[in-house]
C-alpha cells in the first residue's frame, strides 16, 4: 500500500491533576526535531494548577495548544478525548497520556510511519520511581536505552531502520495501550470515536480500536522510531474494569463499528451527516 504522509499532526495528551508531569510532557515536545502542527490537551476536570501550567507554556509555545476541559465528574478518558479530537485541526491525530515523554525523534517516525487505512500502536519504556522522582525534581536522569531505572528497555532503542520489519499483534484486544496510538482523524469520525459509555479506569482504549478493526481499519505496531517514556506513578483504581471489559467482549462478538454514543456529540452537523 502507498504511504501518502500526513500534512499536519494534531498531538493529542490527556491530563489529570499532574501538572508538573505535563511540563515535563510539553518540554520534550519542545525538543522535538520536527514539530507537531498544534498541541491538543484533554483535560478531565484539573484545577486551577494544571491551567496555570498551560497558560504559562502557551505563552512562548512553538506550536498552538488548545486547552479542552470538562468539569470533573468522575473519570471520564473517553468523553474528555472525544471533545479533543473533535477540537483537533490535523488530518493525523497522535494520542499519548499526560505522563509520556517523547525522544526528539518522535513525530518524525510517526509521520513516516503513517498509512492510510490504519492506525498504529505505539510501546513505551516504564521509568522507575528513582529517575522519575529526579524528573520531577527537575534534575538529571537522561532518557535512553542506557537508563538505569528503566523496565521494558527494548521499547527504549532508537533504531528507525528496524520499525517496518516490526509485525507485532494485529489482535485489537492484545496489548492495547492508549498511551501511545495515533489514528487518521477520519477514521475516528467514521467509528464515532471514543464510546462514552465507559468510564473509570479501563478498556476504553481495546474497545476503540476493536471497533476501527472491525470498520476495516488495519492494527500497525510502530517500533523504535516513535520512542517514549512513561513515568512512573502508582496504579490505577480498576473498580469498574470488570464493567469496561463486558463491553469490549461486546463490541468483539457483535462487530460493532461505531460507538451509540461518541464523537458525533461534539462535531458540527455538517460532518456527522455525512456519516
């Protein structure tokens, strides 16, 4: 299939009350050898910190932020991502968590790896508690595959070379990682996005790439050349994964494509109609 790179890149990085680990986020987006088009931060009812910290980057940015947010009711990743995306102005949509740090490479891989006719998954290398505590501190601890406190250190080696040889599972249920994906911003209008019936912690991300499988919309693994960090942080609530994951067994046995309720809430009429 003929690779036809995007013309503009929306980043997109959901956030929670972690203000100091979203600088860390928008300052390895800062030194990005090549840059996104516009920032897209979703935002899932922070405080007054978290917009004080946006209000300051914007300020001297190199690229557009747009700060979306909705009242804190709960978490809710799917809806907050759903107004992101409708807000994004790229035609190529690059998803990461407010906890990813991303190599200076980063956006050339993914706008070189892009393909029309899929999304990709993207992996992460886990920073342990020592590097990350020093991260947030604002000392020293250099990312790469020579790191100390690393786990998953494959998923740190920069070798862009090897990225189209990588196969991966193309299964929408295996080793999902909403984290790090990237999807053509019209294939999620096509299946509705996010589906806002999931909330709390969980699957909300297996669920839509499911369905963009089921639409057609073939699953790439990217490998060694979009290369990122997770910070490390304690685990999540998983209260209502039991929940989230009944509707994800769902969407697989039923082949669902699109979400009954998603994306289409927040985009003009003339888009949806044409759905």
């Amino acid at each position: 299939m003929m690779r036809f790179p995007p013309t503009a890149i929306s980043l997109l990085v959901s956030t929670y009350n972690w203000p100091r680990a979203l600088e860390l986020v928008l300052g390895s987006v800062r030194r990005q050898r090549t840059l996104p088009h516009e920032v897209v931060i979703a935002d899932d009812g922070s405080g007054e910190e978290t917009r004080a910290v946006i209000e300051r980057e914007t300020r001297s940015f190199p690229v557009p932020i747009q700060h979306v947010w909705h009242e804190d009711t709960g978490f809710r990743l799917a809806a907050i991502r759903n107004k992101a995306i409708a807000a994004a102005r790229g035609e190529y949509i690059v998803q990461i968590d407010g906890d990813i740090l991303l190599h200076p490479h980063f956006f050339e891989g993914h706008a070189q790896f892009a393909q029309r006719g899929a999304w990709a998954q993207g992996s992460r290398a886990l920073l342990g508690r020592d590097c990350t505590a020093r991260l947030m501190a604002g000392d020293e601890c250099p990312l790469g595959v020579f790191t100390n406190d690393l786990n998953g250190r494959p998923n740190a080696f920069y070798a862009p070379w090897i990225t189209p040889f990588v196969r991966g599972p193309r299964d929408g249920m295996k080793r999902i990682r909403g984290a790090h994906m990237a999807f053509w911003r019209d294939d999620l209008v096509r299946v509705n996005g996010y589906d806002e019936e999931i909330e709390g912690w969980g699957r909300e991300d297996s669920e839509l790439a499911t369905r963009l499988i089921n639409a057609g919309v073939r699953r790439r693994n990217i490998k060694f050349s979009a290369v990122a960090y997770h910070l490390w942080h304690q685990p999540a609530n998983f209260d209502n994964v039991e929940r989230n994951h009944e509707r994800l067994v769902r969407t697989r046995e039923q082949q669902l494509t699109r979400a009954a309720r998603g994306l289409d809430h927040y985009l003009p009429s003339s888009t949806t109609s044409a759905l």
